[in-house]
C-alpha cells in the first residue's frame, strides 16, 4: 500500500537526518528491515542530497 510506505518514510528521513542513521539502520529500527525497501537507487541518491 502506497500510503503506508510514505508514512515509513518519512520516520525513515526523520531518522536519517536527525540521528544520522543511514537508511538500512533506520529501516531496522523501525522494524522494516524484513520488507521491500520500495525506493529505487535515484530516490535514494536524492534523500542523501537533501541531507546535506
């Protein structure tokens, strides 16, 4: 479901530039490291350059 990955999402980001997790440990944090990741390797790159 679309909606519930954005909603990881943003705890992902919030993790990410708030705590400097990466993405891998923010998704084990929230206990998502056994599902799909859902972002290709561009949504990736681009949520590395807003960290910036």
């Amino acid at each position: 479901m679309m909606a519930d990955h954005d909603n990881y999402q943003v705890a992902i980001d919030i993790l990410r530039c708030h705590l400097g997790m990466s993405a891998e440990e923010a998704r084990k944090e929230l206990g998502l490291d056994t599902m799909n990741k859902g972002l290709t390797d561009t949504q990736e790159a681009l949520i590395g350059l807003s960290g910036d």
